[in-house]
C-alpha cells in the first residue's frame, strides 16, 4: 500500500484494454516495437470484449494482454538497437505532436501534452528504457497528499516521483525490468504477473475514520484527525494520526503488533510506564495488546503513521499489558 505523504506520481496495474488499444492505434513507434503480429494477434482476441464480464473471455484476454507485453519486453531485451531506435521516433513523435501526441493521450488521460511531456521527462531520466513504452500499458496515477492506492501481490507498478508511506506484506522478493540501473528479470516478471486491467480508480483507496482511537483536543488544538486505511488483505493496516497543538490520541489495545513512525513534527509516545520522545523519522515497535498514547509538544502539527496487525481479526479486550514499547 502506498500513501502519499507529498505530491506522487505512479505506474499502477495494466490499463483497461481500451486504452491500450487506442495507444496501438495512436503511437506507431510502440507498434513498431511490440511487433505487427503481436498485435494483430491481440485484437483478434480482445476486439469487442474489452469490458466483458464472462470470465473465460477474460482469461483469454489476460493471456492475449501477457504475449502482448511479453512481446514487448523481449523484444526491448533481446534486440536493444530497435529499442533504441523505437525510443528515437518515440521522443521525436512526442515532441513534435505536442497536445495531438497519442491521439490526444487516450481516454482517461489530461492530454496528449501531458502523455508527450511524461514520456521526455522518463527519457531524461532513462534514456531508451523500454519504460516509457511500459508507460502506454499502465495506469498513470497522481496522488495529492493523504491519498493512497493498493497494489496486490504480483501486480505491476513503478513508483515515478513524489514520497510515500509505504506499507507491505512480508516478501522474498521484488523483480524489476525498468526504469532502474539494477539487474532486469524480464521473463520472471512477464511470467508471474496477473495481468488484471482494471481504472486506476479500483486502485484508489478510501480511508475513513478510525474507531479505536480517542482523540483529545485542548481549547487551543485543532485539526486533529485519525484515519484508517484498511486494504482487502488481513496482513496489517494503516492510522495517520495528525494532533494539532497539544493533542492527544489514545490508542485501545489490539491483538497484534505495531509499527509508529513520525513523518511531522514531535512529541511523545506513551505506553505503559514507559514514556520516549518521537521526532520525524523515529520510530517504534508496540507489543500486541498494549494501549498507546501520543501527545502533541504544542509546536507544530505532530504527523504519525501507524502500521499494525489484528491477529485473529478484531479488536480484543483491555487485559492489563506489560507496556512493551
């Protein structure tokens, strides 16, 4: 899970397969690298059945989608003079169509001068990486902060500028295959991806109000908020907790572990006996079962994230804790 604690751009999941047709139509140096019959042999799978609910329809479009992006990244791997070549006449494409590029961006785009100006901005960066090819395949997405998007295991996605919190399941691994110098694991990734396509807006999440939290606001506090980003998984969850001058936050005990880090400001964390000071950047662990408490020092807004995982699925009772912390 990702939440963005400034401004953020993102790479998140495959576009619905409309858009990637009309990219196929609109972008010839694309065509020219993914391959003529790699495309003809994607439409004559996909046409007329890009929003279909049948769930056989959909699996053989998930397999048409995966040759057709795994022609993509082969051909950008094994032949690196026709990526460089397709990059060339992608960047002159972009730069001389302006706000026409890519039939003017595609159907859930702001414009083709926005497409045109990511494209040049990733090549600056990357030059000739077959990322900014990737970038016709996948959600573009932009956060404004305290928004947030969930990325399930073996989804695709790049995380392109701006800073996040990020949260995770445990993993053993991340494979990559652009927009970085590490090593590119191309037919792992075109082999263990899931190849859903899907709006960004099923991405998005949506944090509500977070119940098992009191919230305490002396008469000069104010803006002090608590809210929960819960993803569809029971592997953990997220409080931002932002205090106001001089607030107080209260935490109830849960069954499971915890994870606080300070992105804004400082104060204190409470917890048992114990009582530590928290600045940006600190962190703490909390044992499962202990009540928690964070005061504001009345300075500055005081911005925490909380990560944690209520083991056997809810909260439990209020049994006296040791305050490990």
């Amino acid at each position: 899970m990702t939440i963005a604690i400034t401004p953020f751009e993102g790479l998140c999941g495959f576009r619905p397969l409309a858009e990637i047709f009309h990219f196929l139509k609109t972008v010839k140096p694309l065509v020219d690298l993914v391959g003529q019959q790699a495309v003809k042999d994607f439409e004559d799978v996909v046409s007329g059945y890009e929003t279909t609910t049948n769930a056989n329809q959909i699996k053989r479009n998930r397999e048409a989608l995966k040759k057709l992006f795994s022609s993509l990244m082969k051909t950008a791997t094994s032949s690196p003079d026709k990526l460089k070549e397709a990059s060339r006449d992608l960047m002159d494409l972009a730069e001389a169509e302006g706000g026409d590029f890519a039939g003017e961006g595609g159907p859930s785009s702001s414009g083709g001068q926005e497409l045109s100006d990511l494209v040049q901005r990733f090549n600056q960066s990357f030059p000739g990486d077959v990322g900014c090819f990737v970038l016709f395949f996948l959600n573009y997405i932009r956060l404004e902060v305290g928004e947030a998007m969930f990325l399930r295991a073996d989804d695709i996605h790049a995380y392109l500028a701006g800073d996040i919190m990020e949260c995770m399941a445990s993993s053993d691994n991340v494979v990559r295959a652009g927009f970085t110098p590490k090593f590119k694991d191309v037919d792992t990734l075109t082999s263990m991806l899931t190849y859903n396509y899907a709006p960004i807006e099923e991405q998005k999440m949506h944090p509500e109000e977070y119940a098992y939290v009191k919230l305490d606001r002396a008469a000069y506090s104010s803006g002090s908020t608590s809210i929960l980003y819960d993803p569809p998984i029971e592997e953990f969850s997220v409080v931002k907790t932002e205090l106001g001058a001089a607030g107080r936050a209260v935490f109830e005990p849960i069954a499971g572990p915890s994870i606080i880090i300070c992105t804004k400001g400082g104060g204190w964390i409470i917890v048992g006996n114990k009582k530590e000071e928290m600045r940006e950047g600190y962190v703490y662990f909390v044992g499962a079962t202990a009540e928690c408490t964070l005061e504001g020092r009345g300075e500055t807004p005081f911005v925490t994230f909380k990560a944690f995982c209520e083991l056997g699925g809810g909260k439990e009772s209020n049994e006296p804790t040791n305050g490990k912390i």
